[in-house]
C-alpha cells in the first residue's frame, strides 16, 4: 500500500468539479446575455420607411371616376435591420381615408356618422375610411445589416366594394370640382408591420405577453383614424 | 492568535466563493426563468423542473464543501444578492452596448419583480440543498472540516 501513486483530496476533486460547472454557467450566461442584447438591440435600431401611392385607374377624360374606375393605394415598406439579427415579416395592416370635402363643405353630410373627424385648432377634419386591409406576408427574410422591401396593393372598385365606392366617386367628383384634379385630395395613411425576429421562438404560455413582445417588433406608421 | 485569523479568513473565503457560486446559478436561472426564449439554451417557456433541479443540484454541490450548516445558511442567504446581481447584470446587457437607450434602474427592478419567485424558492432550496450536501459529505468524510481535514496519523497502541 505505501507504493500507492498520488491520488487527489476529495475536496480539491469537489472544488474543480464545482469550477468546471461555474465556468459552464457562466459561459452560458454570457451566451444569453448576448443573445438577449442582440434581440433588443433589433428592436431598437431597425426601422421602417414607408411610401404610399394612390392611384385612380380606368377614369373620365377629366379625372373623375366612373363605375368602371379602380382606386388602387400601392405601399412600398422598406425596412432597415442595422441589426445582427434576421428578421421576418409577419403581418401588415394599412388603413387609407381620405378628406371628405362634400362633408366638410356642407355639400354632403351623409357619412358623418361613418367619417373619422379629427379635430384641429381651426375646426374638424373629416375623413372617409377608403382602405381597411390587415394581411400575414410570407416573404424573403430582412438579412443583418441590409434592408428589405415589401411591395403591396390594394384595389377598391364598384365590384369589390359598390357602397364605400361610391362614396370614394363622390369625394373625388367634388376635389375635381374644386381644385381641379381628385388627385388633390388629402388623404391621411396609416400602417403597421410586423417582423419577427429570427431565432427567437414563439412563446407557449398566452400569459407572458412580453415574451411575444420579445419576438415580435411592431412598427407603426401615420395615424390611426379607426374603421 | 495568527493561525486563528488565518483559519477565520480561509473559513469566510469559502462561503464568500461559495456564495458567488450559488448566486451565479441563481443569476442565470432567474434569467432563464424570465426570458426562456432569450437564454441559452433557448426554450419556448420556462422549465421549472429543470430551474429546480439546476439549483438544488448546485446547492448539494455546495454543501459538499460548506464547513457547517452555519455557514451554509450564511452562503444561502448570501446568494440571493448575488443572484441578484447576476441577473440584473444579464438584463441590463443590451443598454451596456450603448445601442439601446434604457434606464437601467428600471431594467433592474422589473427584473427583480418577475425574477421574484426564484430568489423565493432559492431560500429553501439552497438551505435544503446545502444540508442533503453537508449530510452526504459527512458520511463519506465525517468532522468539522470534512474533505479540507489532513489526514489523521495512525495511532500508537503501544
């Protein structure tokens, strides 16, 4: 037995054993910790710029609708991710109104229980709510560090929507009228997008909303006039 | 009078490393606790099974080097500001890149508000944990001073 080899201390093989898991912990604490900045540091720096185009399509020779015309709004969302993170889109809603001036000149006055009136300074505003979409979009990711565009279109036209129609044929009629173009009528836009942050899984308990707030970065764009 | 100190100072180094230990573990699990999808390894929701485990496996760990259970309730409770500490630290880490512009007092305390129910099972944890730890550790090496004992000389039976 003398010519036994060296054989550790149980204490000293408890306290390597105990360093080992401490430098795991805090390996890993360092990794979530990273993790974890790198989400909030893509909330906090990626950015949408949206851009808004009304078009009015198949119109009379002077501008206005007729019941064959479409109103088209096309956005075009470009976002930017400065971020390390990828992101995806997820969900996009837009909501288009335009100024009722029959309204707002007496001319008119049966959609003001239906028109959105935003009150100013000098009086209220009404609008007309024309564009009421939300969508979930599939579409190639935001890669780190670059950007990416999301182009959309919406149409309203007699077959899609006869009575929010022609009350669009009526605004339009009445700016014609009174600057000369439908096109010179004020519209006021809103949207929001939604993108999720790759790598980030969804959370599985309904009660950790700030979870889902974790995953999910919510842009919001314009002002929400309501439907 | 010298070698007093010395054993003193050596006494309290090892709750002071043990409790850094305990509080490590509780750090992380309070984070992992509050943001499962942001720790490592990630997860769709906390599991408190394995959070327990984690940290009653760490609080046996300790109490097999604890000296007496004095000084495992001492690192016990001595891990809760630690702990604390750890996971504000992890939760304050994205306003450290200097991107994110937060208050960090504000990050500390709603940590401390959703991380409440660990540092609450943390007490009986750790002091459980500690004593299965110490009661383990004094059967394979019974005395005060357990593994840390030299070993003692044969007697003579003369």
């Amino acid at each position: 037995m003398g010519g036994a080899g060296w054989r550790p201390a149980p204490e000293h093989v408890g306290w390597t054993a105990l360093a080992a898991i401490a430098a795991v912990l805090a390996g890993l604490s360092a990794a979530s910790s990273l993790n974890y900045a790198s989400v909030v540091v893509a909330h906090s720096v990626s950015y949408v710029v949206p851009a808004f185009e009304i078009a009015y399509e198949q119109t009379a020779p002077d501008g206005t609708l007729t019941a064959n015309s479409t109103v088209r709004a096309s956005l075009a969302l470009r976002v930017e991710n400065p971020s390390s993170r990828t992101l995806r889109f997820s969900l996009v809603a837009y909501g288009g109104w335009i100024e009722d001036w029959p309204l707002e000149d007496g001319w008119n006055d049966s959609r003001k229980n239906q028109d959105k009136a935003v009150v100013n300074g000098s009086g209220s505003t009404y609008f007309f709510p024309a564009f009421g979409e939300s969508l979930n979009v599939v579409k190639d990711p935001v890669p780190p560090g670059g950007n990416a565009t999301l182009s959309l279109s919406f149409a309203l036209s007699r077959a899609t929507d006869p009575q929010r129609f022609d009350a669009m044929r009526n605004i339009t009629e009445w700016g014609a009228a009174r600057s000369g173009s439908p096109s010179a009528v004020p519209w006021n836009h809103w949207v929001r997008v939604d993108l999720t942050i790759d790598g980030v899984p969804e959370p599985s308990s309904n009660e950790a909303g700030y979870l889902r707030d974790l995953r999910r970065i919510e842009f919001q764009w314009g002002s929400n006039l309501g439907f | 009078m010298g070698f007093r100190l010395g054993a003193r100072a050596r006494r309290w180094s090892r709750i002071g490393l043990l409790s850094a230990f305990l509080g490590l573990v509780l750090g992380y699990a309070t984070f992992a606790f509050i943001f499962p999808t942001a720790a490592i390894p990630i997860g769709a929701e906390p599991s408190l099974a394995g959070i327990a485990a984690l940290l009653f496996g760490s609080a046996v760990m300790a109490g097999l080097l604890t000296d007496d259970v004095y000084a495992g309730t001492v690192q016990g409770f001595l891990a809760l500001p630690v702990g604390a500490a750890v996971a504000s630290l992890m939760i304050v880490s994205p306003v450290l890149t200097g991107m994110v512009q937060a208050q960090g007092d504000v990050l500390v305390f709603q940590g401390i508000q959703f991380g409440f129910p660990m540092y609450v099972l943390a007490i009986p944890v750790n002091l459980l944990g500690g004593l299965v730890g110490l009661g383990i550790r004094d059967r394979i090496a019974p005395g005060p001073l357990g593994f840390a004992r030299a070993p003692t000389p044969p007697r003579n039976h003369e």
